[in-house]
C-alpha cells in the first residue's frame, strides 16, 4: 500500500506509479474522514481539476467517494483555474474542496490539493490529521458517478459567473477594457486558457494568446511553472508583436507572472512589491502584509514607508492563509508567483493578481519597466534576485540537512551574517540588508538556493556560496 504524504498543498505523485485512481480515492476517504469528525457530513464539497493527463477522470473518482460519504459534491463543468475553485467554496458555502491538479509540476505528475471551508490552504496540523485518516483502499466508500448525478448528490455546474461578478467589484475590469493596451497572454498551455480574453475583450484593449491549446505535455518548457526558461518564448513573442506586457498564468492559473514592454521578465520579488506599491499607493489600502521568507526585503521597507505591519511566515500557503485571516492582511504572498488579497478568497490567485497588475499600468499611465524604475526610485535602491535549483540522490537528504543544522557562518562573501533563522529552511541575514536562503522542495528531491540583493555583481556568488554550505 503506497504511504500518502501530504506537502505544502496537498499529495503529488507521478502519474500511473502512485497517482493512481484508487490512492487518489483513498485520499478523497480520507478527507471525508477528516470533514466528517468536525461534524460537516452532509455539507457540500467542490471538486475541480486541471487540465492534466485524466485530471476529470481522478476528480469524478474523488467525487464519488465523497458522494458515498453522504456530501453534496459541485463538479466544475470543465477544467477550472484553482482561484475559482478556491472562491466557490465559499460561494457555494461548502465545507471544503478538493482540486485534481499539481500545478506548475512537470508533465509525469498530478496532484490531489484540499481547501477548507474559507478556500484556503489548511494548516499543517490539519494536512497531518488528513494523512492519518486516509484508509487503504478495502475502507472506500463509493458510489456511481451516474446515480450519484441522477440522486443530486453530484451536481456539475459553471463556476465562472459568480467568480467574475465577484472579482468585478474589486478592480474595474471596464477601465482595463477601454485602456487602449496590447496585452500578450501566455496560460501555459494550463487553466488560464480563454479567461484574459473572456474578462477583457470588446473595448480598446488587445489581447492575444499563446499557448492557448490544452496539452498536458507543455510543449516549449519544462513545466507549467512562470519563471524562466519556461516562459522565454512568450517573452521573445512580447517584442515581436510589441505588446505592452505579457501576462502569464501557471498550469492552474493560481501563480501569475510578468513580462515587460521589452521582453523581460519581472521576477516574483519585484511583482509582489509592485502588487504591494499597488494597494498601498495607488488604492491607498492599509492593513497587513504576510510574505513567506523566500520573498522581498522590499515590503520590509514599504511596510515602514506606509505605516503597515509585514509577518513573515513559512513557506507555503498554509503558513500565509491562516496569518491572513488573523491579521486581515491586505495582501500575502510568496515566492513563487502566487498572491493573496484581502476581499478575495485567502488563496493564490493569479488572473485577479494580473488584473492588479494591469489596472497598476493603466492608473499610473505607465509600462511594467517604467512602472519597476518608479517603485526602486521610491525606496531609494534596487533589488536583484534569483534561485537555483539543485536535485540531489535522496539517499543524501540527510547528510545534506544535517550539513547545514551544523553550519554557522560569521560571514558570507565578506559580509557579516547578522542573523540566521532556522524555523523552514536556513535564511542568512546579511550586513548590507541582502539574504541567502536554502530550503529542501516539499514535493520534489532537490534543495531551493535563493538570495536577494541590492548588489546585481554578488547575485551569482551567493548561490554558489549557498551551494557549498549544502555541500552540493
């Protein structure tokens, strides 16, 4: 019997090893277990899924486990971006989701991700009470996807209205429409195919898509994941047709990404601070800031400039949803591209975090080169950032980790650490206000070497210093 670990968001697996109909049914059991020991049998559940290799086929699988189990299950229609199935929960007033999707994970993978009756992550504590209620297989319920339909019990509807008229009343979707830009759009191939030119067709505004066909093999990258290589050729396509921006979705469109006028890439550090500089500036919002420590010193500084609190979690929406929720934090995001806001659901949310982004062009009259000179004008430097990732032979996990419990350096690349902290990953602090962080991947075997710095010439040499204090 496979042993299902759940990570950051839920269990991923390699398709037809362990991702398998019958572990993602004992998973479905499993959280049925969990939902009904806090007395929810009997509430309402939402299932979507992605638009990964047999993702519909795995959702309607959960479904009829969750059926059996006495809830009332909404499938999506069709693959649907993980903020809608997010923001149905709650609009459906349902006691949680499940989502058949593994993101921005490579092509071979899928996953089985679990929401809590506000949309969000659930925490840690909750992840580990799921785990050990997952049976093997002779301790599923089930029941038939037909009959369960025909009873009620599983309703297929389209989640997208209610999403859109929701969305409609945090950003003025019609001054986008009218602005006159040239918007390129890249959904990888994934969930945000169809929905930037659904929002944003009939007025000024121009808006083309790439990618924009289902195919669960992404073609032209490695992975649906909006970072470089993947998004290269979407960038090279933004100065060919001489768009104003590309806006990009990952696999299941929760994480977003940003190319400028000039083919660049805007990296997930200087999008959040942008999207912050958005809120606190141009809307004039207050309220707290939530980041994960892989992401930006610069909201540190915005939190100081505005007068606003900043928290700094973990890594992982399970860390950022439920410090959101206690502080009525106005934005929380993390590294990887995936951004909450207060007044949606506390969940990523990648085509309302690009529609920020755009109504930040439009308000400011600006193009995203512009609009990033403007936010490093205002805190009085500039920040370069990047992140390598190194696999390493699973065998050497622990060699590895304990490698770096023991390390304690006074000084990297000459500069003295003036603090390290320990609590998810190893994050040294450095005397010139810059960072190097390592940190095991929760779903894959390799080990995460970030830094941020205001000096563009030490990025390189950070990583590689983070690399030999991995020994790798």
């Amino acid at each position: 019997m496979t042993i299902i670990k759940f990570g950051t968001d839920g269990w991923r697996g390699k398709i037809a090893e362990d991702f398998t109909f019958d572990n993602v049914r004992r998973c479905a059991q499993g959280f049925a277990n969990y939902l009904t020991a806090r007395g929810k049998r009997g509430g309402d559940i939402v299932i979507g899924h992605d638009r990964r290799f047999a993702s519909r086929d795995f959702a309607i699988a959960a479904a009829e486990v969750m059926a059996a189990n006495d809830f009332r299950v909404w499938l999506t229609e069709g693959p649907t971006p993980t903020p809608v199935i997010s923001f149905s929960v709650v609009e459906r007033k349902a006691a949680g989701a499940i989502n058949i999707t593994a993101s921005h994970n490579p092509p071979t993978d899928n996953g089985f991700k679990v929401r809590d009756e506000h949309g969000a992550a659930i925490a840690p504590e909750g992840l580990l009470e799921i785990e050990a209620a997952i049976p093997p297989i002779e301790g599923v319920r089930r029941t038939d996807f037909a009959t369960a339909q025909a009873e009620g019990r599983i309703v297929v509807w389209d989640p997208a209205p209610a999403y859109i008229a929701h969305i409609s009343h945090l950003v003025d979707i019609e001054r986008i429409k009218e602005a006159g830009l040239f918007i390129l759009v890249e959904p990888m191939w994934g969930n945000g195919i169809g929905w930037f030119p659904r929002l944003l067709s009939g007025g000024r505004t121009r808006v083309v898509e790439i990618h924009n066909v289902p195919n669960p093999l992404f073609p032209e990258m490695t992975r649906p994941e909006p970072i470089p290589p993947n998004v290269d050729v979407a960038l090279a396509k933004t100065v060919e047709l001489g768009a104003d921006v590309c806006v990009i979705t990952d696999g299941d469109a929760d994480r977003m990404g940003i190319g400028d006028e000039n083919g660049r890439f805007i990296n997930q550090l200087q999008v959040y601070a942008l999207l912050a500089y958005y809120l606190l500036e141009v809307r004039g919002e207050r309220g707290a800031v939530v980041k994960t420590l892989s992401t930006t010193s610069m909201l540190e500084k915005l939190g100081e400039m505005y007068g606003v609190p900043v928290h700094q979690v973990g890594v992982g929406f399970k860390y950022v949803a439920p410090k959101m929720l206690e502080t009525d934090a106005i934005i929380g995001g993390e590294e990887s591209g995936g951004y909450a806001f207060r007044g949606n659901i506390p969940e990523r949310d990648g085509i309302l975090g690009n529609l920020y982004f755009l109504d930040l062009m439009v308000r400011k009259g600006k193009r995203p080169s512009e609009l990033l000179a403007e936010l490093y004008g205002k805190l009085g430097a500039s920040y370069h950032y990047s992140r390598l990732d190194v696999t390493f032979p699973v065998a050497r996990r622990e060699e590895i980790k304990a490698r770096l419990d023991r390390a304690r350096p006074e000084h990297i690349l000459g500069l003295r650490v003036t603090d390290i902290l320990t609590y998810d990953g190893y994050k040294y602090y450095l005397e010139d206000g810059g960072w190097l962080l390592l940190r095991f991947s929760g779903t894959e075997p390799l080990i995460r070497i970030y830094c941020e710095t205001t000096d563009e010439s030490r990025v390189q040499p950070l990583l590689e210093e983070g690399r030999k204090l991995a020994g790798l």
